[in-house]
C-alpha cells in the first residue's frame, strides 16, 4: 500500500480540473476532504453542474505519520438534495462525473 501525503493526493486532484470543466461540462469545481471516523479520511471533488452542487469522494485509510493510501477504487456520489441518496460503486471518476 503506497501512502502519500495530504498535498501530494490535493496537488493530483487539482490537476484534473480543466479537463474535467471541459469534458463533463462542469460549472464549477474544487476540492472534497472530510476526515472519518477512525483512520478513515475522504479527498475528492466538489462539482457544480447545471445548478446541483455533488460530493463525489473516494477512501483512504490514514497512518500514524498522517499520510493516506486510497482503501479501494470505489467512487461515492453525494448530492445536496435532501431527498436524493448517495450514489454507491463508480470505479473511476469519470464514470462518476458522467451519471452527474
């Protein structure tokens, strides 16, 4: 299992950006960091489209040093909508960034 550091897997998400704006026509975009229960740790994108902000975030598992290795290549769509639930088991991003 290969860890990285927070600004390594930060710096690899924002690299992503514009093509992601111009492929998926996504309004706007940014970060998605939220920090679990445990060792558990949650980095992604924030994504704008069509007025509908969405959550889409992948796990990590968190080590004594504070570095992060991704836990498994499952992608989770949550959306602001109250009533909407969470879309469970992309296996890459774009498949995520396609159902949004």
């Amino acid at each position: 299992m290969e860890y990285l550091t927070r600004e390594q897997i930060i710096n690899d998400l924002q690299q992503s950006f514009q093509p992601y704006i111009d492929k998926f026509g996504i309004e706007d975009i940014g970060i998605y960091e939220e920090e679990g229960q445990n060792d558990q740790y949650y980095f992604g994108y924030t994504a704008r489209k069509e007025g509908k902000t969405f959550h889409i975030h992948t796990p990590f598992k968190k080590n004594d040093n504070g570095e992060l290795a991704p836990v498994k290549n499952e992608w989770v769509i949550e959306s602001d909508e109250p009533q909407r639930e969470d879309i469970r088991g992309f296996k890459d991003i774009e498949s995520a960034f396609r159902e949004i």
